[in-house]
C-alpha cells in the first residue's frame, strides 16, 4: 500500500494514501478534538471543531475531511485554533438549550467534555434560547431538538450504516431541525427500523432511550461499517 | 372535493407522473421534478413530497430535506393574494427592507409567512433584476415600481376587500 509521510506537530508521521489528517494525527498521539466525526462514518466537516493549520494553507482546513498529503507540515494546537474552537463551542452552546444538569448524557456527552477541555466557562454571545421541541412519539426512543447539535451523525448513520435514511435536516443555518420522513413524529416514521444506532451514534443528549434516563453511551461505528463493507 | 376538483386534481397528477417519465425516473432529477410539481399543485404538501420519493426511490426525509433547503419550494400553501418585496441591494437602499418591516407590522404577518385567514402571503425576494424601479414590490404577478408604504396598503387592501364581493 503506498505511504507518505507528514509532518504533525514537527513529528514525521507516516501516513497511507487517501488517509485523513486527523487519523494520521491520532496515530501519532496528536489528539484534535472532534464533535461530527465518528469513526466508521463518511466525514461531513460540519462543527469544524477539528480545524488544523497546514503551512502554505490560507486557512485552517478540517482534519477530519482532509486528505494527509506527501510533505505536509500540519500544526494542530496553536492560539489561533484554540480561539476559533472555542468560538464555535460556545456558539453551539448559544445555539440550543443546552441545561447539563438536567440532560440524560450529563458527565458522558461530548459537547461538555470538549466545553470543559477548552476550558469554556461562560459564553460570549447571546442564548437564542428556542423552542425546539422534543419528540418522544417512538416506543422506545426519543429526540430533543434542544439538545441537538446538528452533527448529522444520526442522518449519516441510519443513511450509511442501517441503510434507511430516516434521518435528514430540514432548513438551513441555525433554524435547521432534525426531521424524521417528512417531517413527521417519529413514532409514525414508515422506514424506522428502530435500530438504535442513530442514539448510540449522538454525542449529546439529543438522540435518548426512553427506560435508559440517566446514562446513554456513545459508541464508534467503525466495526458496523468493516462488518457491512465485506458483506458487499 | 366536487367532481371538477378531483378531475383537476387527477391532471395534474398524471402531469407530474409524464415529467417524472421524461426525467426517467432518476433520482438526481429531483430538484426538476420539485418545481415541475410546485408549477402543478402551487406548492409541495406532504402527499406529494411522499409520491415522488416513493416514485423516485428516495427517501422521504432526504425529498423534504431538499425542498425545506430551497427558497424556491413552499411547503405552506400560498396565500390568495401575493405581496413580494425586493430586498436586493438597490431596493435595500431605496429602502425596500424598511418598507417590508412596515407591512410585516401592519399586516401583522412575518416575512415568508401568511396570514391565518390564507388571504394574504408577504415575502421577500433577493433582487427581480429591476434595480431602476427601486424599491420594487410584486402584488400578485404586478409590479409597483417605486413604492411606498401608504400606495402599497391601499392597493393591497384594495385586493383584500376585493375578494369579498368576488364569487
């Protein structure tokens, strides 16, 4: 298989062709933090949370959705990355009703780790604080849009892996939902096959088993997706 | 539904079925077949976006996904009457964006919304390619080129109170 080899944080890191930067980054114990990414899924660059600084780039390009390219010079933490993460958490933050303490994913969810890794105390910009609803029609699950992120890893999940593409955005920009068919409640959802792995694919509290209140985990895809690929 | 209706309603069925023929089917025709269905029905409910996903073999959430993306499709029904005002640069700055807070307040309807009687629909448009009759509003298919706040709620009001004595 052809190699190349990168620079991440002025270590040379080997690399295969068509490899992404931020999987090069992990294997070299460069940890970019990521919100939309999840293993085993197409990436989609939509948090832009794994923003990275490639020399010669005038921009901070996606990690997760760039290819690792031969004699690349990639920095991963720099003032610059950390100010522009930071303003996108928190207008995440912002964006939603994002009540922790009260949230089934409390001390488990991805948006709060990151938060208190970026050491987020406070928020700059004004809650828009809107009424998203919750949708808790399905026997078993339940989605609050409150909590929702807009990741799309429940869409590229159930799209990908479960085949059934429940899931899709309605909108644009901050008004955008989760919808279910069209637009429906999801407990009337025709190709819901009720899997579950649109739940265990969130990284918030968004997407929640109805008897699980308290903890909820949230597990990488990659097995499903090697386990469906050498079926094909 | 009398009978007129439903033949109706029948044509344009069988109209959006020969356009999805034409478009063989395919799934990236979809935008196509949206506005081939919008020029049909006047807007997209939910029966429609569910026939053509089931027709085109796509999801139904990834056909309402597209359309909701769209400024193009509406998925309300459209009001009797139309009230479309340029906020394109030219008119912005003869103050077309202004004029369109005057309306909103005094129709009491928001900017893409209509009004719950389904009399009235205000929305915006991003230039008609008018710029020296600025600011431009279209009220049901007819320009008012220049406008102003006092002739535009006449003449709307005018079409409101029009409807009333009209069959």
């Amino acid at each position: 298989m052809p190699r190349l080899t990168l620079t991440i944080n002025n270590r040379s890191v080997s690399a295969r062709r068509g490899e992404s930067i931020l999987s090069a980054a992990r294997r070299s114990g460069s940890d970019i933090p990521t919100l939309c990414n999840l293993g085993g899924l197409i990436p989609a660059g939509a948090c832009r949370v794994c923003l990275v600084e490639v020399a010669g780039y005038p921009r901070p390009v996606p990690a997760c959705a760039t290819r690792a390219e031969q004699g690349m010079v990639v920095t991963t933490d720099t003032e610059r990355l950390t100010a522009a993460r930071r303003m996108i958490v928190e207008l995440l933050l912002a964006e939603r009703n994002h009540s922790c303490a009260v949230c089934v994913m409390n001390q488990h969810c991805q948006l709060q780790d990151l938060a208190a890794r970026l050491g987020i105390d406070h928020v700059r910009f004004a809650f828009i604080s809107p009424l998203a609803g919750v949708d808790i029609s399905h026997e078993r699950f339940g989605i609050d849009h409150n909590r929702c992120i807009l990741c799309r890893r429940c869409v590229r999940v159930c799209d990908e892996i479960e085949g059934a593409h429940t899931w899709d955005v309605d909108g644009r920009g901050a008004a955008s939902r989760i919808i279910c068919d069209l637009a429906q409640p999801w407990g009337t959802s025709a190709t819901c096959t009720g899997c579950g792995k649109c739940v265990q694919a969130c990284p918030t509290g968004a997407l929640f088993e109805k008897d699980a209140p308290t903890k909820k985990a949230t597990i990488d895809m990659e097995r499903l997706s090697e386990w469906r690929r050498s079926r094909k | 539904m009398n009978v007129h209706d439903s033949h109706r309603a029948d044509d344009r069925h069988r109209a959006l079925e020969r356009v999805m023929q034409q478009h063989r089917l395919r799934p990236d025709s979809l935008i196509e077949i949206l506005h081939a269905a919008q020029r049909q029905f006047g807007w997209l409910d939910r029966d429609v976006l569910g026939l053509i996903a089931a027709r085109l073999r796509l999801p139904p959430s990834l056909v309402y996904g597209v359309a909701s993306f769209y400024h193009a499709f509406r998925l309300e029904p459209p009001g009797r009457h139309r009230c479309t005002v340029c906020t394109g640069t030219s008119c912005h700055l003869k103050g077309g964006s202004r004029l369109l807070q005057q309306l909103e307040q005094h129709f009491g309807i928001a900017c893409g919304a209509t009004a719950p009687d389904g009399s009235l629909t205000l929305e915006n448009v991003r230039c008609l390619g008018a710029c020296g009759l600025a600011p431009l509003i279209v009220i049901d298919d007819e320009a008012c080129p220049h406008a102003s706040f006092g002739p535009v709620v006449e003449r709307l009001t005018a079409s409101l109170d029009g409807e009333d004595t009209s069959p």
